[in-house]
C-alpha cells in the first residue's frame, strides 16, 4: 500500500507543477495579447486622428461643399425621423 501512496503523491506533485507550468503560459499569452490590443488601439487612434485632420483640411478648403453636405444631412435625417 505505501508504493500506491507514493505513486499517487508522484502523479499529484506532477499534475500540481504541470498546472502550475500552465498558468504561467497562460499568463504570458495574456499579456502577450493585451500588448497586442493596445497596439492596435494606438493604430486605431492614430489613423482616426489623420482623417479628422483631412476631413477638416478638406472642409477648410470647400466651406461651401461641406455646408451643402451638412445641409442634405440633416433633411435627410429630419425625413426618416418623422416616419
């Protein structure tokens, strides 16, 4: 009986370092993929950043254009509002 009791004590500390081995892993992926998000919520940032820029360029440059947009805009959102 003492040799099963052994065996067991081995295969528990086995399954106790293999778990723990595991949890490491699983806590370098999830940084790994954390570094990831935040990359590309900053590529996200930045790009929004560049069209805000050339959207007000653009609507700096053709101040009569942009009016007329806005303009459309808001009649066509005021139309499907009232249905």
């Amino acid at each position: 009986m003492a040799m099963f009791s052994r065996n067991a004590d081995d295969i528990q500390g086995d399954v106790e370092a293999q778990i723990a081995a595991l949890r490491k892993e699983i806590s370098k992926i999830s940084a790994s993929l954390s570094d990831l998000g935040s990359e590309r919520f900053d590529e996200m940032k930045r790009s929004a950043s560049r069209q805000a820029r050339f959207a007000a360029d653009t609507a700096k440059e053709n101040p009569v254009a942009t009016v007329a947009i806005i303009a459309a805009a808001a009649l066509l959102l005021g139309l499907f509002s009232r249905r």
